[in-house]
C-alpha cells in the first residue's frame, strides 16, 4: 500500500464525494483543466464533465455568492479559493449572507469554501497568511484545518456532507510534506472534535495545522529530557472543541497555545479565554501562548524563518512552564 | 388571491391580467402605507422602514410572470413579488413588527424577508450582494437541466458595486438563466444617478457583458409586463441573461427617517403624474374593463384585508428569548450555550 | 457652556481638523448635501467645498482603495463607511493593500475609516455588528472605539494625525445617548492609551464603547453593596495598551473582561491571553468573559435584549468573582 | 540611461526615442530571462516568478511618457515601467532574492515592488486591486490642482473584478486622471478570454462608464506610444480617464512553475512572430536608423549591465531577522515586542 499525500488526500476526499452524491460539485478559478493552482481538481474535468467542474473568472465574491445561491437551490458546492489571503475579495458574502442564512431565514447552506493557507513557502504577504479568525469569529461558519492527510480526507469529506458554511484552511506547506496510509474507501472525521496526538502528563500544548508537527517533534525531545508534554489537535477551529481543551489543561494543569497566526487577535487567545474562565482552577502556570509576532507575514527566508514559531521555541517555552 | 397560482402565469393582457395586477400593485401601495405612515409612527414597527411608493408596477408587472419553480431575489422597494409569490400580508406585518409569526421570526426585520419555500430569497442588505448569489440559484437550474429563471431586482444604487459586475460577467458568461430587473428610481439613498455614473442608462453597460437589454417604462405595469415577457423568451430558451431597465422613481425618502430635501421638487411632481396604479386604472377604464366603482371596491378589499392582517400581526407574540441561540448551526455546537463556554 | 453630545464631537473633530489641514477630506456616500446618514458631516459642504467633501458612488471597496491612493499622494483622507457592517465590502482593500504599506515599501497610509458599529437600536443582522476583531487582528492597522464624547473628539483628532490607518469605529446607541461640556479649542486624545474609568480595589473590569457605560452603571450599584469594581476603557483595541490592562489586574488580582461583540473571537479572548500569561500569579480567580452570544445579531426587541450584555449580568458576575 | 528623464518625456517618434525604447525592452527582457531561466533555477530566487516576455511593448511604450509628478501602478508584466521610472536592475534583482538591498527589503518577493521615491506602487497581489488605487492618487492629483496622471496597469483578468468595476466607475464620475492600460493577454492564468468574458474586447466595458477608449497592437512599441499620447492629452486636459486596450500574448507561462499546456500551439507560434524587439528592431532598420550590429551592441550593453547587478544583488545581505518587527507602524507599539506581551 502507498502513502497518500495530504494534497492527494483532499483530491480524493473530493473526488469520492462527487462520485457518491450527483449534488456535489466544484468552482474556481482554473480548476477544469489546469487543475487548479496545487492540481487538487486535476482530473476532475475528464471524469466529471464541465457542468461539476467549473472554471470561473477572476471573481473570489461572484464565485462565494454563486456558491451561497447553488446552496440555496440543492447544490452542495466545493468552492476553491486560489489562495487563502484573495478570500479577502469575497468576505462580504460569506460572513454576511452565507453565513447568516440559517438563522435569518432557516435556509441551510451546505457549501465548502476550500483555501490554502499558511506559510512557511516563501509566498509573503499575500500568499502565505493564516485568515483563519474572522471566519472562526462569524457566527453560523465553520473552520476547518486538517494536519494530516487522515485528517485532510476525512474532515473534507464530513464537511462536504455538512448542512452549514465550512471553511476548509488547507496548509500549503503540508500539501506534499506530510503523507501516511490511509484507510481503504469510505471514512470520514467528525467536524467539532480535537484530538489528542500525543498523550502527556506534564503539560500540555494545543495547535493546529501545520504547527501540531512542530508541537509533536518539540514533545519529541522533550521526552528524551523527561517532560512528556500532552499534543492536542484542534482540527475544527469552529465550533471549538471547548471540553477538549478544558480536558487536558484539567490533566496536566500547564498549557501552552501554538499557532503559525500572529498572536493578537489569533486564536491562542480564545482559547486562554476558555480555559482562564472554565479550568482556572487547575492551572499550576501561566497559560503561554506562541505565535508569529504582529507583522505582516514577509518573504525573505531569514525574515520568515524569524517569524515562524519554531520547534526551538516550542521547547524553550515548555522547559520554562514545566520549570515553573 | 394572494398565493402563488398553480396553474402557468397568465402571458396574455386581458381583464382578469389587469385585475390581478391591479390588486397587487394596490395591496403593495396600501400594505407600506400602513406600515409607514401608521405603524412605524406609532412605534409598532421599529428599524427601517423602506418602501417601493410609485414603484409598485415593477415588481407586480414582473414577478406575476414568475412560475413555481423560479426563484425571486426582490430589493427593498419590490414587495409585489413577495405578495405574488404567496407570502401574506399578515406575514409580512409580523416581520416588520419583529413577531416570532413573522417571515424570520423576528431574527430579522422590515424589507429583509424572504421565504424558502416560496423561493424568495430574503434581501441580502449588502447592496448588489444579490446578483452573484442569482447566478448561484441560476448556475443549479441549469446544472439540473430545468427551465426555470431567476428573477434579479436591484436599483441603480447597486450597479456601482463589485459584486453587481462580478455577478453579472460570470452570469453571462455562463448563459445563466436569469432576468435582471433594474428599478432605476434615479437615487441610491441620497445620491443622483450623475454622482453614480457617468452614463444616461444602466442598460449602457449590458453590451460590455454581452448582454441584451432593453428600457422599459417602470411606471407602466403593462410595459414592465410585456418586457419581462420578451425576458424570459430569451432566457428560457437557454440564451443566457438578460436585463430590463424600469426607469421609475422613488416617491417616498430612502427610508421614513428622510424627508429627501435633496429631490429637485420638480421632478416629484412630474412623476406623481405618472403614477401606475392610477396608469393601470386609466389603461382599463378607456377599454371600459373597470369603473372607478370597482377600483374603490377593490382598495376597500385590500383595505379589509391589511385591517385583519395587522390585528394578526399584533396578536402575535415577540420571539421567546429562549430561542435567541437556535439555528446557528443544524445542530447546536456541544459545550451548549453560546454566551459562555460549559 | 451647553453639553456635545458623541456625535457632535466627532463632526467638530472632523471639521476643526479640516479648518486645521488642507489636506483633510472626507469621502463616502450621501455625506455632502445629505450630510452623511447619521449627519455626522453636516454643513461640511457648505463650508469647504465639493473637493473636500465628496460623495461617492455605493462602492466600499472603492472608496477604502481612493482613499489609500489620496493617502499615498499626500492627502489625509477621513472615509466614512455608512454602516460598519459595509466594510466587509473593502476587507480585501483594508487588509491586504492599506495595512501592509508601510511594512512592504515603507510608505505611510495617514488614512480613517470611521465606521458606524454597535447595536442597541433595532438595527438587525446588518446594521449592528461589531466588526473590530478582523481589523484588531491585522498588523498595520490601528483600530479605536470612543466611549464619551470627549474621547469621541480627542481620538478622532489624534487618528487624522495619525501617520497610519485608523479604524475608528462610532458607536451608534452612543451617538446621542451621551453627552458632556467639552473643553473650548484643540485637544487630542492619543491613540494607544486606555483609561481608568473608575478606580476600584476588589475587581476590575475591562470594556470598551458603550459597554464602559454598562461597567460604570453596574459598577455604581456595585459600590452600594460594597463591592468596589475599577473600570478601565480600553479605547484603543489596536494596538492595545497591554500595561494599563495588566496592571488593573495587578492591582484587584480579579478580572472581568466585557464586551457587546460575540464571545468567540472577541477581545476578550485576546485580553485573556496577555493576562493569562503576563499576569498568572496575580489573579486571585478566574478571568471572567461578558460577550453576546454566538450568533447573528438579531433585529427584535426581546431577543436583541437577551443578546446585548446587560448591567445585570454584569453585577451578577462580579459579585460571583468577588465573592470566589 | 535607466533614469527618469529630468527633462519632460520625448513625444515624436525619432531614432532618439527609438533607441530609448528598444533599450528598456532589450532590458526588461534580459532581466526577466536572467531571472527566470537562471536565477530562478539555480535556487537564488524564490517564490514566485512572473515575467512580461512578450509584452514589453506595452509598459516601456507607455511609460516613457510619463512624468516625474505622475504616479504609475505596473502589473506583474510591466518591469519595463519600473525601469523607466529610474529603478535600476540591481535593486530588482535583489527584491528577487529576498535582499536587504531590494526594494521591499526583503519583506515582500519577485514582482512585488515598487517605489514611492519614483512613484510606482508596488504590485498589489489581490488583482484589480489597483484600480480603486490609482483613483485616489488621480484624486490628490485634481485635489492639487496638478496636471499630473495616474498610469494604471492591469490584465484581462482583472476586468472581471469588482475592483475593476468600482474604480473605474468611480474614476469616470469624477473625472479623474487616469491612463488605464489593460495588456489583453487573452490569459488570465490558464483562463482563456472566453471563459472570463461574454465579449471579444475589453474596450467594450468603456461605454459602460462613459470612458473613451481604443484598442492597441500591444506588440507595437510605437503603437502603445501613440495611443498613450493620444491618452494622455485627454487625460492632462482634464477631461477624465481613457482606457487603452493592448492586444498582446503571454510568450511564458503563468508563472516559472507553469507550463502553460492549455495554451494551444498554434496560438503561441503566431504570437512568436510579433516579437516586440524584432518589430521595434525591423522599423528602426527599414528607416536605416540602426544595423543588426547595433543591436548586438545594445543586447551586450545590457547583458554587462545583468552581469554587473547580479553580482552587486547576490553580494547583498538577507534582512536582518532583527527587523523583523519595524516598520508596521510609524511608532513601534509600547508593550514592546510584538510577539509576546510584556
Ligand atoms: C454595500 C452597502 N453599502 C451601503 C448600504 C446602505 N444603503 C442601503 S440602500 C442604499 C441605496 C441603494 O440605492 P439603489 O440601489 O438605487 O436602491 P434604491 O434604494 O434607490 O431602491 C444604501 C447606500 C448598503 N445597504 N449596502
Ligand atoms: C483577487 C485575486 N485572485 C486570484 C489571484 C491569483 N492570480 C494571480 S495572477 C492571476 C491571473 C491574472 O490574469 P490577468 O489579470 O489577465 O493578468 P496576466 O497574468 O495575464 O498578466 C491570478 C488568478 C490573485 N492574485 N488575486
Ligand atoms: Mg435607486
Ligand atoms: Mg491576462
């Protein structure tokens, strides 16, 4: 058996979920026969034909609205997004009527918007940002952020089958670096629910995305030092899996927030804001957060690398709470 | 009368069309009359309050052509089409009074209504936001193979946004199937078509989309009517979009809050002479299809009507503030209330 | 003297900083003959002119894209977006492009956004929200909401000054709820410090725009029962004085943080993460959040009341806190 | 050569003007392929690589016009602007490379940059995002009383962008003075012209805005050169934008890592016979203004010239990760870092 790459995994993710529901098709710029921007569609056009497989112009706020209208008229559109940072264009649309559907007119919109995001790529300011948090703070969506291709195949698929607005964050950085075997045939990951990669004792650390690896290799040489630090992924950053958090800060009383997001305004602080309120009780430390500094995301390598968080620092802020 | 007919919609001009189109125009008139000049002033009906005064054969002389399948995205200024879809009167009263009976249960208020199930997409504030989201409801039509069309109204205010000329291109690209229905009423809030662009006609722009379109009197229902009729030759022959500009005017402030001192005076008094309903009541009377005795007859029906629709609307109880949380989401997120985490 | 009341302040603000530099303007829709939809521009035509004071076609995007143009070349544009909510239509313009100059090519953006933000007025989903987190969030912008007249004045003032984008944000209950004498001639408020609002020594609360009013009422019935509650005013959400924060909470060891934006994503989240970590070992309880709910904001009476914060809930929490 | 003309820009068309232009385009052509087949593969630069090949009429044909008061906002195929405006090869190739010495110091990559000094606004990703842009520099401009102009570059894929739409709108309303120059490349990535639009020529939207406009051989120098002439006397005389439509050819793909396969052959061989340099270097030998001998001497100046700034760009330190955290606002926040709280 074969290792799937996370890209692959979305491709098939998709794939599989057209195949199964004649409802489900895809939209975006040059995804028919370029197929797409990472190739996830690739394919897709010569199996599915044009009407499941639709190019669109340059038009990120037609391509949401279109998405929000198929919805609305039976349709269970996966939208692409070339990059994360151009769902900019169209943020009206999805955080003001996409959104809002449900609870203004009780009209269901079952629509995926897909977006790669995050950086670590050299892509700079407009290629590489994590837009993860005006979504995460729209009432009526949901995010998404997969960390693995098991994830990635199995989170697409359940957020296709979703009666409500998914934000599906894809990492760019992960699309070919991570892969593992999956599952033969039909699975899928059940949106809302955190999972715990690494049991711990000694602390724990809460991430998502690409930066849950950069949580697992630090919990790696923490080990070889004696600190067995708890690994938890978010997955779905909304609705938050609030107990999950609350239960491993209850388990090991220490918790640090890791994010690739800047930290003000990021989703670290939601999270200090959950466990300060509802496990104060059980913190033995300070709640740490690290994040990317407040600055747009830059292109040089010395720059970007100064502005990731690193597993280096991982480490260096665990010793110091495990200290404490 | 009132719910949407089963049967096709009628495509010829005779008695019982006029007779139809006259009772909307003037449940529309009276229905926003009360709610302005009544309601609203006596601190019944709260927020905005907008409403389509004189341009009432807009919405009436188009959206009688809509059959079920089709979908409406009315403007603020196009409560014809939600009363000739079959939403009632006593419906839209408890929307604008913010009742749990209304047509968002109180979640939403005044013109921002809609109804699912009688395909009328509820007015998406965000100016112009509606035209992407027709061609969505357009691009399923056709994915499905129907030969349904979407009727898109907005005024001349929204084709100065993004979204109006994204939605457009990608429509015409396509060859969606649907009807654009611009109320050119000459404003947008305060602002006259000169400061909004700097061409004499909305239809100038549809040669840039490929797009055929035509100028109709907005005020003349029978012209509206016969427009739309070309329309959807058109467009339910698979040709693609199509745009009719209804060049009308407001006869009312943006909303009841302003009293448009910016409107030349002038130009109020030239369009109160063409009011369409009493255009409509001329058009039958010269072929003697009506007298003034049924055109009384018929405001009192609709007056009776408003009268125990509003006495409804009132009866109806504010939404429970227990129900403040539900559907956000199909299912409610666990960790149960959304003010604070468990 | 007669009282200004917040709206008042902010038109005088404006126009003594268009008598003050020519290179002010204002720019949106209806805001020159119609005076703008909450008035705020009123007379300003009169008084300096079709250049100065320029109405634009309904174009958000537009106009935020004009006006970080007009900035470019030198001018101080003051845009008025007619409804907060509306910028979501020029959230691309905001955040990718007028946030990013001065890190990408050094060139400074001396631009305002004043926005009309806030319910409390039967405005429903559309014309009530509070849109400050995605601005919070992103580096380069500074974002301001005034809770008193003075501020309202001095704020603005300082964010025309100001050598980078503001988003000023009006809060539409304040804009003729409050009002006070204000000092005769020129005074700033600077951007970046908060204020305590009420010194207090048991607990602290931290609020912002109209909810300082709701911590000052609560935090006078409060007194009668002899709870003694300090009140801190943000003002500044962006960039947020973290000192005046942390040390209210250094000083009562007991924080609630207050907010009428949605819970999840707000500020208090935010204001939880730097307590949490840079104020651990003060806090003598947990940090308490006072948000609306999950949800859009709704248009009725009773259910926009069950969604604001109240002075009652405020008092029951505090007393909950004081009392742990 | 290589900077911005103190005196005003040349307007006739002269062996002087001749051998300015083929200078800029031998220069942005080099540069690019130096970039793209050297630079790129070997791993110095990374990112994204855009080039103009093909297109480079267009920029340096319009942008020898303008003036040091005049603000441009080139696309990413329009190196040859920025090069006219008096930014050097080195400066560009250090942005490349992600240098402390390039233009956006490293914070932002490849054909993201520009200069306030000299007026270009750096390429701003969201496409059509400009547009708006290039309106309120125009704005100040007529603010001022100047009798300066904006030269607003973009491609046929940005037309399909509300943006586009919005800016131009609000440009021709209020008569701004704004050069738009749209390189009609029939490519939006890999979307063909019919894909993004229901029209054969961009000119087609002018109307739409009341806007003058005309369509250009974008593979002829002199040809964008009088067409910008004829613009800009429109535009200096304040009579509102004009819009320049340049028919022109993606010789590359989208990018270094595109192929371009969708492209059909046939397409790509005919463009390959309207070569801008060639076209340029024939007109110039027909009128016996320069030998084939002179053009190799040209070419070599300019390869020396590479050579040269290549070798200054690669000796240029990465940014200092100290940096990291200036300049996002005038004032660096107190609180101090911006990573951590205090
Ligand atoms: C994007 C956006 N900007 C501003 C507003 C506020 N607003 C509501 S209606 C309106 C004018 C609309 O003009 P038009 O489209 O001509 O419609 P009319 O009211 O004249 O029927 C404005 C500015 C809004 N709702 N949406
Ligand atoms: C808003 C937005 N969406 C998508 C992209 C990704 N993208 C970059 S260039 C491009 C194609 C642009 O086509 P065109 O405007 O014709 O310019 P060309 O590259 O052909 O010169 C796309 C889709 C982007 N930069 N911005
Ligand atoms: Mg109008
Ligand atoms: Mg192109």
């Amino acid at each position: 058996m074969t290792e799937t790459t996370y890209v692959q995994a979305i491709r098939a993710g998709i794939w599989e979920e057209m195949e199964r529901d004649p409802n489900v098709f895809v939209m975006g710029e040059d995804i028919a026969e370029y197929g797409g921007a990472f190739k996830v569609t690739a394919g897709m056009l010569e199996r599915f034909g044009e009407k499941r497989v639709v190019d669109t112009p340059l038009s990120e706020s037609a391509i949401v609205g279109a998405g929000t209208g198929a919805a609305i008229n039976g349709l269970r559109p996966v939208l692409e997004m070339q990059f994360a940072d151009f769902m900019a264009c169209g943020f009206d649309q999805i955080t003001n009527f996409a959104a809002k559907c449900r609870y203004r007119w009780g009209q269901q919109i079952p629509m995926v918007i897909r977006a790669p995001a995050g950086g670590n790529i050299h892509g700079g300011p407009f290629h590489s940002q994590n837009v993860e948090m005006p979504y995460v703070h729209t009432p009526g969506l949901k995010v998404v952020q997969p960390a693995t291709a098991y994830d990635a195949k199995g989170l697409l698929k359940a957020s296709i089958r979703d009666n409500d607005p998914v934000i599906f964050l894809e990492h760019k950085y992960l699309y070919r670096s991570v892969k593992e075997r999956l599952p033969a045939g039909d699975y899928t990951v059940p949106l809302g629910k955190a999972k715990v990669r690494r049991e711990g004792n000694d602390l724990s650390i809460v991430a998502y995305g690409w930066m849950v690896h950069t949580a697992l290799d630090a919990a790696a040489q923490l080990a070889a030092e004696g600190i067995d630090m708890e690994v938890l992924d978010l997955r779905t950053l909304a609705p938050l899996d609030r107990e999950a958090v609350l239960a491993t800060v209850r388990k090991t009383n220490k918790v640090i927030f890791l994010h690739e997001d800047t930290l003000t305004g990021g989703l670290g602080g939601e999270l200090a804001g959950i466990v300060g309120e509802h496990a104060f009780e059980y913190l033995d430390g300070p709640m740490v957060r690290i994040a990317a500094p407040d600055t747009p995301v830059p292109f040089s390598e010395t720059l970007e690398k100064a502005f990731l968080p690193t597993v280096d620092e991982v480490i260096e802020q665990a010793r110091n709470l495990h200290r404490y | 009368m009132g719910a949407l007919a089963a049967a096709l919609p009628a495509t010829e001009i005779d008695l019982d069309l006029a007779r139809t189109l006259l009772y909307h125009m003037v449940m529309m008139r009276e229905l926003e009359d009360r709610i302005e000049t009544k309601l609203y002033r006596q601190g019944k009906v709260l927020g905005g309050c907008y409403t389509g005064r004189g341009q009432e054969a807009i919405s009436v002389g188009s959206a009688i052509l809509s059959q079920p399948g089709d979908w409406l995205t009315p403007s603020h200024r196009d409560m014809g089409a939600l009363l000739i879809r079959g939403i009632a009167p006593k419906e839209i009263l408890a929307q604008y009074m913010g009742r749990a009976g209304g047509l968002t249960r109180g979640r939403d208020g005044n013109m921002h209504m809609g109804c699912a199930k009688r395909h009328c997409v509820p007015i998406i504030s965000s100016i112009g936001a509606s035209v992407p989201v027709a061609g969505g409801l357009a691009l399923a039509m056709k994915y499905r193979g129907e030969s349904n069309v979407v009727f898109n109204y907005f005024g001349d205010g929204a084709t100065s946004r993004g979204d109006w000329h994204e939605g457009l291109n990608m429509a015409a690209v396509m060859d969606l199937p649907i009807v654009y229905l611009c109320n050119n009423n000459q404003y947008a809030y305060s602002t006259p078509l000169d400061r909004q662009m700097n061409i004499d006609d909305v239809v100038e722009r549809a040669p840039g989309y490929g797009l055929p379109a035509e100028i109709v009197s907005g005020n003349d229902v029978l012209a509206v009517f016969k427009a739309t009729r070309r329309a959807l030759e058109h467009v339910r022959g698979g040709n693609g979009p199509y745009l009719i500009e209804c060049k009308t005017f407001r006869m009312s402030g943006h909303s009841a809050h302003d009293r448009a001192e910016y409107v030349p005076g002038m130009l109020r008094e030239e369009w109160s002479r063409k009011d369409p309903v009493l255009m409509l009541q001329k058009y039958m009377v010269d072929r003697e299809w009506a007298t003034e005795q049924d055109f009384k007859q018929i405001r009192k029906g609709v007056l009776d009507e408003i009268d125990n629709a509003v006495e409804w609307a009132l009866a109806q109880p504010f939404p429970d503030p227990s129900t403040l949380e539900d559907d956000v989401y199909e299912t409610a997120p666990s960790g149960g209330r959304l003010r604070s985490a468990p």
